[in-house]
C-alpha cells in the first residue's frame, strides 16, 4: 500500500513541478529554522540559574538570593526603568527594562524566537530555560510583574509578554508567578494633599465624595510611568504594602479556550481577530484612544 501511495505521490509532483518546488523549499526552510532553533536554545541555557557573571547587563539585580522573597519587575522602556530603579527596594526588587515591544511568538519561527535580544534577556533573567529546558526548581523569582503604561500601547505589550509566558513557560502561570502591576491613572492635588485614582470610576468618586469640585484641584492624567518619579512610583506601584497586583491565573479545565483565544489575538489570520472585535465591543467601557 504505501508503495503505490509512493507512486501516486511521485507521479503527482513530476506532473506539479511548481507545487513540487514549493513543497521543497518548504522543507529545506523548516529544516533551517529547526536547526538555527536548536543553537539559540543552547545559547539560552544557563549552567547555574544563580551564577551572577551570566546574567544580563540590563538587569538590575535584587540582594537577596531567596526566591521566594525576590520578584522581577518587567518594564516599558529605559526611562519608566529608570524610575524604577531608584524606586526599588534593593534587596528584593529587580528590574528588567525592554527596549520596546518584543516580538510576537505567535506569529514567529522558533529561530526568530531563540534569538531575539528582549526573549533572550528574560529567559536568561527568569533562570528556568524554556520547552524541554524547564526547570521551575531553577526560578529565580517568585514573582514576575509586568509593569507597563496604562494606555493601549501598555496594554499591547503586556498582552505580548503574557502570549511570550504562555506559550514558553506556561508553569510561570499555572504555579502563580505572574503579576501585573497597576499604576495610577490620576494624581489629584489640593491644599498640599495629594490623592491617586486607578480609574476614572475611583476619580469621579473621590472628587465627590473626598476632595470636592473647585478652582483649587490640580488633576494631573498620567501618560506613563516614565512621568512620574521614584518617590512617586514606589508609593503607588511598587511598595508591597500600598500597591495593586493583579494574580495571573489559567483555569486549566478550559485549556482549549485559552489558546484559541491567543490565537484568534496574536495569531497571523485577520478575520477571526476581526470577528473577536466586533463581538466583544460593545463590553468595552474605557476606551483609550
């Protein structure tokens, strides 16, 4: 049987050479990418998740060795990191700023993902490797915060860095260690008293109920985190005992839903993104724009 399916096969492509051309070219490609894939993914691997000469220039390392008391803070950009830095609390905050938004690994070859700088950073920071690499034992962190800028382009980058976990390390989120943070949207000033709403909800209901309507507010409407300073950034963001983290969960009963939903977001097909948006629109109460 699988001789004549092997003649069948033969004779169809001497009749289709360009279908036959197509198919080889295919091939060799596949071929490449799982080639230069597998010398990135050796470049990625680490003999020790804590030896310290390995780790990323950009990072800024927190003290403390423990696990369980370290977590990372991912952030938008050098300025916004920059803050950040200064903001944290040395012993047990690190932070790693990227250079804009990474590149999208639903769309992308395992070539492509291996070797781009921004994965390649994380990958190294985590300390854990990734695919048949894991190794949750190997975490540095035992919280990984995405902090980005509560505006679209902050939310496309979060979306991009969570569709990066899921796809490569999804443990990260099933164990519990992924975390957005939430920045302010507002920083409301009167009489030397100084004020922070997260929404334009919590803003509206401290005007009316708090600080009141008058000549004498000075509202300010963050456009990034790269606005505000240290000071500023640690009170409202990064100090453990005043911030807001939203927990990343996965319900694992509805696998299946979750990926066709990073892949009708992420994936390279048009329509069904199309249809997910015109679905869901009407939801949208906040709209940046």
């Amino acid at each position: 049987m699988d001789s004549v399916v092997s003649e069948q096969l033969t004779y169809f492509l001497e009749q289709n050479p360009v279908i036959a051309k197509i198919i080889c070219e295919k091939s060799i490609l596949a071929q490449r990418a799982r080639a230069a894939a597998r010398k990135a993914r050796e470049l990625t691997r680490r003999k020790s998740a804590l030896d310290g000469s390995a780790l990323p220039g950009k990072l800024a390392d927190c003290t403390d060795k423990n696990p369980e008391n370290c977590e990372i803070y991912i952030v938008e950009g050098d300025s916004a990191g920059g803050s950040a830095k200064k903001a944290r609390a040395r012993a047990t905050q690190a932070i790693l700023p990227l250079r804009g938004k990474i590149l999208n690994v639903e769309k992308a070859r395992l070539d492509r993902i291996y070797g781009n700088a921004e994965i390649k950073t994380m990958i190294t920071a985590f300390g854990t490797g990734i695919h048949e690499d894991f190794d949750i034992s190997k975490l540095r962190y035992h919280k990984i915060i995405i902090m980005t800028d509560a505006d679209v382009d902050g939310a496309h980058i979060s979306t991009l860095l969570l569709t990066f976990l899921y796809r490569l390390m999804p443990d990260l989120i099933k164990q519990g260690h992924v975390y957005l943070a939430q920045p302010p949207l507002y920083k409301i000033e009167k009489n030397r008293k100084v004020w922070y709403a997260y929404s334009d909800e919590e803003l509206n209901y401290l005007m009316e109920t708090e600080i009141g309507r008058d000549g004498n507010n000075k509202v300010q409407r963050y456009k990034g985190l790269g606005e505000m300073d240290a000071e500023q950034l640690w009170e409202t963001t990064m100090d453990p005992e005043n911030r807001i983290l939203l927990k990343v969960n996965m319900d694992e009963s509805d696998l299946a839903g979750i990926d066709l939903t990073f892949t009708t977001l992420m994936g390279d097909k048009v329509e069904p993104r199309r249809e997910f948006i015109e679905a869901n629109a009407r939801f949208v109460n906040n709209l940046d724009i």
